[in-house]
C-alpha cells in the first residue's frame, strides 16, 4: 500500500468521529488540508467532508 493511501486509512476512524477535516489532515501527517483532500478524492473519488 503506497504511504499516502496508508495515512488516508489511518484518518478514516478520525473523520468518522467528527474531527475537522484540517485536524484530520495534521494528524495524518500530510502537508495540508489541500493535500489531503487531493489524495483523499483520489481515492474514494469524494473529498473528505462529503464523504463523511
């Protein structure tokens, strides 16, 4: 599993308890919430706060 794909998995329990996306993106060890989001629509083809 590629890195970023590996900290998305890991901020999914996170963003299902209601963290803000911002502090989901810090946690998980991304640049910024910009980046996150990037990879997270890349991957679940919506951007986290939708998801969510």
């Amino acid at each position: 599993m590629r890195r970023n794909q590996l900290r998305i998995a890991r901020a999914l329990p996170a963003l299902r308890a209601g963290a803000s996306v911002t502090e989901v993106a810090a946690a998980s060890g991304f640049t910024d919430q910009s980046h996150f989001t990037r990879h997270f629509k890349r991957t679940f083809g919506v951007p986290p706060g939708r998801w969510r």
